[in-house]
C-alpha cells in the first residue's frame, strides 16, 4: 500500500470551497511584523525544517519570499524522487510560505518526508518508520552545529497526522501510535526537543463543526500521537478575525490532556499554492515563523535555561492573546499568538545593565547620541534626560562616598560629555540652543 505517495490523504487541508478571509498582509499585521524587524526579528540565522511534501523554492522566491535555504541539511526518503528545493508546488511549499510572514531572513530545510513511498500493515506504520528516520537527521543536525557565533536553533514544523483511528494499530497494541508515548516515533520526537528543537504540529482538521471527509465522522479526542506531545506547541486554527474555524480539531489530546497549545491563523489567502491557505496546516507555520522571530534574538543555548524549547513554549503560552472562555480551553488553546508582549519583553531586556542600575548614564548619552536610543539602537527604549547641565547629577555623585567600578567608568563618560559640549558650545553658541529640544540639529 502506497498510501503516502498519494499528497492528498497525508496533508492537513482546508475545508473545500471555502472561501480566504484576509490575506498574508493582514496577518503581517496581526502579527505586528514591522515591528519584529525593527527589533531585528526576523528568522536571520535560524533553521526552519519544513517536514512536508517538499519546497519549491523557486516558486517561494516568485511570490516575494527570500529565505535562505539550506541544501546540505535538507533531507528525502530513500523511496522519494523528489529533489529538495525544487520539489512539486504543494503543501509544503505553502507551509514554507507561511513560516516567512514572520520570519521573512530564515533559513529553510526542506525535509520532505510526506513523499515516503513505504508502505506498512498500517496506513500509520511505514510512515512513521522513515519519519524517525528525519527526525534522526534532525538530531545530527543539532548535533553538528558550533561553528563560533552560529545561531544554532532549529525550529521544525509538522502540518501532518493522522486523521482516523483506522489508520493506526488499535490502543493496547504494542505497534499503537496514537496513544502510545513509548512508540519509537513518539520517543524521538522526546529526544529531539531535549537536544534543543522547537517542534510545532498542526492540531488536525478534525473539528466538530467542519471536519475534513478523511475524519469519518470522529471528531472527538482527534489530536492523536505526536501531535499531542507535551513536547511540542500542538496549534489549533483561528481566521483573521480571530474566530476559530469550524475544522480544527478540539481537545484533550492522545497524549497529553491539554491539547491545542495555541491557535494560529489561518485560512487566508497567501501563497497562491491554493485559493486558501488554510486547515491547522497554515495555523502551523504562521506560528512556526513567531517562533523563528523569536529564536532570533534568543537562540538556543543548551546552557541556559531560559533558551530551551519549553523556556519559548511558556513565553509563547503567556504572550497569547486569550480567546473563547477565560484561560485555557479545549478550542483555543492559551489563545491566538500574539507578539506584543514578546516585543516588549525581549527587545526591552536588551537594554544594557548598567541604564539599569544607573538610568542616568543612558539618559545622558541618549541626549547626546540620540542614534543611540532609535528602534534599532543599543539603548532602544530609553528616553534622554532634558537636564540641560550635568550639575544635579554630579552633586548626587559627590553626595555618594561610595561608588564601583562601574559608576565611576558611567560618571566619567558622562564628564567626557558635558566637556565636549562646552567645546561645542564655544565653537558654535548656536549648538547649544539647538540640543535643548532634544533634537538631531
């Protein structure tokens, strides 16, 4: 049986004929892209593996996205004819579209293992064999990375599962998958989040309202396997409106209770690969790209704490917009992702020690260098002082007969300063006037 050869029955997809709410403009938005570049939020530098039907990038380059594209880690099937970056225009070509709404400077690993052509006693079963098998790869990969300065994250996106218990061995069966977190696919998935993946999977199309045909009907407990990890984000589906769509899929999950972790949006128009990009196929990778933005300014090292994949899944959790009842719920997860918080909390954390602890330094060096304190400045967020002398500020200093190292190197620059704008000031009186709006000149 070559049931995976066959794109269709694998991928999430949306419900037929329904018509794009919003396009990817208005996801940008939604997301606040532009203010993710200016705190330089981009995806630079960080690996996306989009484990799917494969990529065009070609065709990504077409509709106005210039990821990078990693060729060398890129991976296929051994049953696979497909070339990685140059595969048909399908599903995972929308998937990578849809990672670079926000995450535009990532890198693409295409890693097309829904092109499998192996075949089992399951629909599940040889699926799932050469699925360990990427994830093997993935694992080498994490492993490999270190060349000095190398943004070593690896953010891996799965817009796939399974749709119907009839695909996999029933519960209790050694082979059983959807229910079993000691199936060997299941225990990669483990292994790799620990050596540092972020992994996201799409929650399904099985939803109540709008399930997709493959569903049969079932529409309870529908998050199955992997995709119910509690080591991964599991995403439901909301439209731009922030409205849950009718076929995604509600909790609990398999394997975890408190399954969908998030909602994405979805169901837009977009890549051009469909009239939509929709189903929890297009929820996934619109998070996926946050994640990505994210994993710019806080890459992963395995040495901190604060960088691991669940470190990134909390600060997801508890930046999301709620939606639906108050809290968690089964529809929506902990809400819709939302960057605002994200923004202020890590682009604000950036700010130097030492404005910390002695804003006045900062403040001082604000007025003076005001390039300094810009959106994409080192002191981004610090407003200058509007003291037009330093005098309060060195009688202060002197009320203080103790000082470090620190506070003495911070009074010196800011002695350096009003000297040089004494100077200023002798050459031309006129300077002077015009620094005290706080303007460039």
């Amino acid at each position: 049986m070559q049931v995976y050869a066959d794109v269709q029955i694998e991928s999430q997809i949306i419900c037929p004929g329904s018509p794009p709410l919003g396009s990817d403009s208005t996801v940008e938005n939604l997301l606040k892209v532009p203010a993710l570049k200016s705190c330089g939020m981009t995806g630079k530098g960080v690996k996306v593996a989009i484990v799917d039907t494969g990529v065009n990038m070609s065709y990504l380059n077409s509709q106005g996205k210039n990821p990078g594209f990693d060729a060398a880690n890129s991976w296929k099937p051994s049953s696979s004819t497909v070339v990685p970056g140059s595969a048909p225009v399908d599903h995972g070509t929308m998937c990578a579209f849809d990672v670079c709404i926000a995450a535009p400077d990532c890198t693409i690993l295409d890693i097309a293992l829904l092109t499998t052509q192996r075949s089992g006693s399951t629909v599940m079963e040889g699926f799932l064999s050469d699925a360990i098998l990427a994830y093997r790869h993935l694992l080498n990969i994490l492993a490999t990375q270190g060349r000095p300065g190398e943004n070593k994250s690896l953010v891996v996106n799965n817009s796939w599962g399974m749709f119907h218990p009839s695909w996999d061995y029933p519960v209790g069966h050694p082979g059983n998958y959807s229910d079993n977190p000691n199936h060997p696919f299941n225990q990669i998935v483990h292994t790799l989040e620990r050596a540092g993946a972020d992994i996201l999977f799409a929650a399904g199309n099985c939803g109540k309202d709008c399930p997709d045909g493959r569903c049969q009907g079932i529409t309870a407990n529908t998050i199955y396997g992997a995709n119910s990890s509690p080591y991964v984000t599991c995403v439901a589906g909301v439209d731009t409106t922030k409205k849950r769509v009718g076929y995604s899929a509600i909790g609990p999950g398999r394997l975890t209770n408190k399954k969908p972790d998030i909602a994405g949006y979805t169901h837009f128009s977009g890549s051009g690969v469909y009239s939509a990009d929709g189903g929890t196929s297009a929820a996934c990778p619109v998070t996926s790209g946050v994640v990505a933005a994210i994993r710019t300014k806080r890459p992963l090292n395995t040495s901190d704490p604060a960088t691991s994949p669940s470190a990134i899944r909390s600060l997801m959790f508890s930046a999301a917009e709620d939606l639906g009842p108050t809290g968690y719920d089964y529809l929506h997860g902990h809400g819709v992702v939302s960057t605002q918080k994200m923004i202020d909390k890590i682009c604000k954390s950036e700010v130097p020690p030492i404005c910390v602890r002695y804003p006045w330094i900062c403040q001082w060096l604000c007025r003076y260098y005001p390039h300094l304190c810009t959106t994409n400045g080192p002191l981004a967020g610090i407003e200058p002082t509007q003291e037009t002398d330093m005098s309060s500020t060195l009688e202060k200093f002197f009320e203080n007969p103790q000082h470090d190292d620190e506070l003495i190197l911070g009074f010196l620059a800011g002695l350096l300063l009003q000297k040089s704008d004494a100077v200023a000031k002798a050459d031309n009186p006129e300077s002077g006037k015009k620094k005290d709006c706080g303007c460039n000149g």
